[in-house]
C-alpha cells in the first residue's frame, strides 16, 4: 500500500547538498590502487595501448613513477612482474633476485608508507602462459600451489603488504597463509583473487603483463561466467584465510576499435558519477581501479566481482 502523499522521498535529492548528505557510496583516493607493471632494463617507458595512461616500467623509472603517484595521494599499487626470461616452471616468478622482487626492495626503501601488493600467479613467467605447472596440457594443481606458494613467500621477504593469489588453483590461500605463518610473517596480508572468471573483461592486462596462454584457454581453472553459486561459494572459501577479496572493474567494450564506455574512459566503474573523477575536486591517475579497503568482502560481500587472465 502506498504512503504517497505523507512519504515523500523525493525530498531527498532536492538539492546537491540533500543527495550528498544522505549519500551511501563514496569514494576516495582511500579506496583505490594503482597497477604498475615492471620489467628488465634500465630507463624503460613503454606505453600500453589497451591501457591508457599505464606502461611497463624499468625499476628505476617504476620509481619515479611512483613518486609521482605518492604526490597525488595515491596510497597503494599492485605490481605485476613481466620477467627477462620465461621457462616451463615459471621459476622467475619465486626468484629472490626476480624483477618484482627488486621493485618491492626498491619501493620498500623508498616510500616507507606506501602500501605495496603483488599479483602473485606463474602466468608471467612460463613460457606456454599458463598458470600453473603442466602435465602435457593438464595444470597440476598441487604442485602449482607450491610454486605460487613459494611465490608468495619470496614476495614477502622483499617486503610487500599483501599478496594477491590470481591463479585460481584450489587450496592456493591456505597453503600460502600456512608457509607465511611458518616463516614468521604474520604480518603479511593475502587479497585473494576468490571469482576470477574466465572472459575477456581482463584482456588488456594479458596483454600488458605478456601473459595470454599459448595454446587452449583457462576454462579448467578460471570460474564460468554463468556459475554465480560457484563465484559465491569461492569467496567464502576464501575468505575464512584471506584479508581481502579484490573488486575489479570489467567494461564491456563491443570493439577493440569502438568507443569506450563512459567508465572505461574515466577509469573508474562509477564513470561519470564517481566524486573523483566526476567532481573536478580530486582527480585520481588513469588506471586507477577500486580495490578492497574499507569496503572489501569478508564472507559476505562478494558481488561486483569481475575478473578475468
């Protein structure tokens, strides 16, 4: 039954001030982090066409890159390691003197305050592109926890803040908890990737992270896209060990050609509406995309979760 004409809601959002008042979402700089992506040389800048105003970066220039980033008021990055040399196992991937584990060093050292995050995965790092460690063209789930595990753990001794699982194998959060635990780095968070489909939605950061498979697809260890129960029940596995689930902005773009979607061009999943990029008040760097934070999943909420490598 209706409560027109004593209720009326329209009230509210009268004036800009009334809707910002009783606003329930907003967003701040607080609540993003910044993907950088790393790779060998000296001086290296190179621009990343699906990804506007993102480049692989040497160690050197990753630095200055995120001095420029610490000046805007950017507090996070995740990083994601593009190697010299690609082997079956993946080995540069847990290698103490690999290319993210220099970034973390270089990055520790320099901007105390920063809080730093990995993409933890072997993807980068074999050469069939793959995530895990195969067996003709089978992934080997348990010996790949292992090395995605070990990962991790060299990623921690560098000095990261949170390492973030991307592989999709099962078992991954928990063996990596228990190895960080042992080795008496409790302090070390994970931002588990627990719904990571298998779409497209991700493609540009395949592209900017030399990752794409080199034969077949992800379908055996990445989650399908009809399967919402599957993605909920995932989550909550994940989230009994994990600090964080990570929620990312998938755009739906027609063609590689077409326009962008008003989102897409803005960086941002709110597009236009977003306070950041929308009020001309704070203006956040391109590439930024909403991370957990404050208002990350912990056992209960886990839509929004679009993900895909």
């Amino acid at each position: 039954m209706t409560t027109f004409p004593a209720t009326r809601l329209r009230r509210l959002r009268r004036t800009s001030r009334l809707r910002s008042l009783v606003r329930e979402t907003r967003l701040d700089l607080g609540d993003f982090v910044m993907p950088l992506f790393v790779c060998p040389g000296e001086g290296v800048v190179h621009p990343l066409e699906g990804l506007p105003g993102i480049g692989q970066r040497s160690v050197d220039a990753l630095v200055d890159e995120a001095e420029t980033l610490v000046a805007l008021g950017v507090s996070a990055v995740l990083l994601f390691g593009i190697p010299e040399e690609k082997d079956e196992e993946g080995s540069g991937a847990y290698d103490e003197d690999g290319i993210v584990q220099r970034a973390l060093l270089e990055l520790r050292a320099r901007f105390p305050e920063l809080v730093l995050a990995t993409d933890v995965c072997l993807c980068e790092y074999t050469s069939h592109g793959h995530c895990g460690i195969l067996e003709g063209e089978d992934i080997l789930n348990d010996v790949t926890v292992a090395h995605v595990a070990e990962a991790a753990l060299s990623h921690a001794v560098a000095g990261v803040d949170f390492v973030a699982p991307s592989d999709m194998m099962d078992g991954r959060v928990a063996a990596i908890r228990t190895l960080l635990d042992e080795r008496g780095l409790e302090r070390v968070g994970i931002m588990s990737y627990a719904a990571k489909y298998c779409s497209a939605f991700y493609g540009p950061f395949r592209d900017a992270a030399d990752s794409a498979p080199q034969f077949g697809d992800r379908r055996s260890y990445q989650l399908d896209v009809r399967n919402r129960s599957d993605a909920l029940a995932s989550s909550r596995r994940c989230a009994i060990r994990a600090g964080r689930l990570p929620v990312q902005r998938g755009d739906y773009e027609p063609s590689a050609r077409g326009s962008q979607s008003r989102a897409t061009r803005s960086r941002c999943r709110s597009g236009s509406r977003c306070r950041l990029h929308g009020s001309g008040r704070v203006r956040a760097p391109p590439g930024c995309a909403v991370r957990g934070g404050n208002r990350a999943v912990r056992g209960r909420r886990v839509s929004g979760m679009r993900d895909s490598r």
